[in-house]
C-alpha cells in the first residue's frame, strides 16, 4: 500500500509567492475533478484554513521536530481517498532549528523526504535572470537524496526574462513547470502573525479563484500531476491524540482559531463532542461540558469586546468553579487579569487567572517549545512532557500565579513563559503540538 502521489511546495525562502502558487493549485486540481489533500509543513496555525478553502478538505501540519513516527504516519494517513497530495513548506526548504527534535530539525525539506513527495521550488527570479538557475541548482544539490520535481519561476517581467531565465535551467539541467508573470495584485493581506485568518478575508472564495485562474494560464498542470509520488502508507489514525475531556466547548471565532487540525481530528475520531461556542458573540460555552478550551488567536484585537462579554464571562467563570478550563496563548491571555492593547488601554478579562499581559510595546515571542508539566492539565498528567509551538507579541507585566510547567526551547534553554494554574484553570504561551516520546 502507498499514500496518493503528492508534492511539496516550498521556496528558497518567505515571501517568494508560495502561498499564492499552493492555492492556485490546489483550487485548480480540485477544479480538474481531483479530490486533493492538503497538508503544512511545520507549525502554522494560518495556512491550513487556507488550504481547506482551496481544495473543500481538511489540511493537517506535519512536524518532524514536535511529531513522533506514529503520529506523523496518522497524520499522512488522512490522506486516504485523495487522488493527490498536496504540501506547503515553512520558510526556506532547509530552514529548520539547530537541535533535532522528534524526528528531525522541523524542516521541510524533512517532511518531503519521509513523504516521498518531490519538491516544486518557487522561485523570486525578480533582478536576475540566469542567475536564478544557481539558486536552484544549490536547492537541487544542498541533498541529493531529497526527490526534486522542478521549478516555477515567479514574479517575471517579460517574454525577454523569461527565455533568460529558461537558458540558466536549462544549463542546470532543472524542469521549469510554469512561469508567473509580476503582477502585484496577488498578496494575500496580512497582520503581525502573518497572513490574515481566512474568516477574516473580505473575498476568499474570489481571490482563491482568480490564483487558480492564474495558475492554470502559466503553470503546466499535466506535468505537476506526472511529478507527483509518495512513499509507503503509514499507520492508521489510532497514533492521533486521545481527546482530554468527552463532551469539549471550544471557542471558535475570530478571536480563537489556532488550533491544530489533527488534535481535533483526534478528539472526534476517539469519540469526543467539540461544542463551539464564539465569546465574540457573547456565547457562554455549553452548561454540560465536561472541559473548556480556549484557543490561540487574537484576543488584542477585540479586547474590548470580549470585557463587554458578560454571558460569555459568566459562563466560563461559572464552569471554572467545578471544571476545568484551558487556554492557549490568545486563550491564556483571555483567562488572565487584564489585557493592555497597543494603545496603552487596558481591558478586564476573566480574572480566573493573575496573568497581566501588554501589546503597547510588541516583543517577539517564537519557536518551538518543550514543557515539562509541573502539575496536571486537561489530557495530560504532572509529570508529562509535551511539545508546542509559541508565537505572539505581547509582554507578561504580571504573572503570579503557581508555573504549569518548566519551558524550554529547540535549544534547550529554559524561559519565563511557565504557563499558570490556579484551581481548575490552566494555561500556556505555547500551543500544544503533541505529547513528547522523551
């Protein structure tokens, strides 16, 4: 048995135009009568929405520094029914950290070997010409061992740039599946995280639209699907993650969103109800759940809606005085004290935990993390180690509450970012990838 034959798109580096090339394609393929299946390279928690508009199917990350063989093998595996797979990188092919994890470095130049999916390289050929054939060629050669389908040359000027350009690749011996012409008009918008959150997108549907329009005008579709093969099936999706309560209220809104598709794919396959509920709407989370999980997201842009939230807070206080409660860095932020917004206002949040944190001046919060418990969370006992992802840009201006648990980066340094427990309440920084094999 073999997975369905994919790819994985990735570039020398961000901001090369993969995104728009990814969901031109997988719009495209879909549009060809292909049930096509999505997948992340590394940790975003963006990207996959994304994806899933593009090609109407769930998008799942693959981590090769946060996930153990079982997991990512379950992961793979929801791949199943597709007529092809479909991957994007994170930055750079190579780019990955210096200490190896679980399985590797968290590259994605990792994840296309294991997968066996060639790589499709997008090149920025802007302000050179044959030149850009080096830069392909050092990609191609960097590992010989990793399967190369070729290259799509992005942002060219003119006929005269592209037949150039075409000369250096053909020298370095490298396909050249499509050429995209510059044209400005063909970013998505984007926020300190990145790109917005696909709800938040005034024209998704008609942006993924005109990508796939795009892509098919200047990109060789046959010879994409001719490129694309696999490696062996993995597991089954019994290796996903066991679900921490049965019944679970999960904030889901513009304000929460950042949670990774495979621990909810897991909790459902292993019989769990998700309950969404939106604070933003002032929802309170179901009265009969057995756990609330407040994701990621951004909290700093609608602080002041949610210190208007009164059923919302009512709720989750409520719930909070027998059960318990979960959040994850916007979620976290969301159980503290207060939040200070970047003009210097400051909001009352729920208050089931001390925690005061400030966006007037931004610091950048990023990496990986491992975590080691100091007491119990929801799914996981004192004791156990875990392993997440951090990225945000607040400041901690009071944390008193008793540490969930000892921090640590890809490099094993330990830092503040403790997360906090008070009663049945807990929170992180970090946003939980997976449960560490040691």
């Amino acid at each position: 048995m073999t997975n369905p034959p994919g790819l994985l798109i990735s570039a020398p580096s961000s901001g090369t135009g993969k995104t728009t090339v990814m969901l031109g394609l997988l719009r495209a393929l879909a549009e060809d009568g292909l049930t096509v299946q999505p997948f992340k390279s590394g940790p975003d928690y963006i990207d996959p929405a994304f994806h899933r508009a593009a090609a109407g199917r769930a998008s799942f990350n693959l981590d090769s520094w946060a996930m153990g063989a079982p997991l990512l093998g379950a992961i793979a595996a929801q791949a199943k029914g597709a007529d092809i797979v479909v991957a994007e990188g994170s930055m750079g092919l190579f780019d990955g950290v210096a200490k190896p994890g679980e399985q590797g470095h968290g590259s994605s130049a990792e994840t296309a070997l294991r997968m066996g999916w060639p790589v499709v390289l997008v090149l920025d050929v802007g302000g050179q010409a044959q030149s850009a054939a080096a830069t392909a060629l050092g990609f191609r050669m960097y590992n010989p061992d990793l399967p190369f389908a070729g290259v799509i040359l992005n942002r060219c000027a003119s006929p005269r740039h592209e037949r150039l350009t075409r000369l250096g690749m053909e020298r370095a011996g490298l396909p050249v599946l499509g050429v995209l012409p510059r044209r400005g008009d063909l970013t998505l918008p984007e926020r300190h995280l990145g790109l917005i959150q696909a709800v938040e997108h005034p024209d998704l549907e008609s942006a993924i639209a005109g990508y796939a329009a795009f892509l098919r005008a200047h990109v060789d579709l046959e010879a994409i699907k001719r490129a694309a093969s696999s490696g062996p099936a993995g597991p089954s999706s019994a290796a996903l993650p066991r679900p921490p309560a049965h019944r679970i209220a999960l904030a889901r809104d513009a304000a929460f969103s950042f949670t990774y598709p495979h621990l909810l794919e897991g909790w459902r396959a292993a019989g769990a109800e998700i309950l969404p509920f939106s604070p933003l709407a002032d929802e309170a989370p179901a009265p009969d759940a057995d756990l609330v999980w407040l994701p990621g997201g951004y909290p700093e842009l609608h602080a002041g809606t949610l210190a208007a939230a009164e059923r919302f807070l009512t709720g989750l206080r409520r719930h909070a005085e027998t059960r318990p409660v979960h959040g994850e860095c916007g979620g976290y932020m969301a159980l503290g004290e207060g939040l200070i917004d970047k003009d210097g206002n400051r909001h009352r949040m729920a208050g089931l935990l001390g925690l005061v944190t400030s966006y007037e001046k931004r610091k950048f919060n990023l990496g990986y993390r491992r975590a080691e418990l100091l007491a119990d969370m929801p799914g996981f006992s004192a004791g156990t180690a875990l392993r997440g992802h951090e990225f945000h840009y607040s400041s901690i201006v009071e944390q008193p509450d008793a540490p969930l648990a000892r921090v640590f980066d890809a490099e094993g340094a330990e830092g503040p970012q403790t997360g906090s427990r008070r009663g049945h309440v807990t929170g992180t920084f970090f946003h939980l990838i997976a449960e560490a094999s040691a």
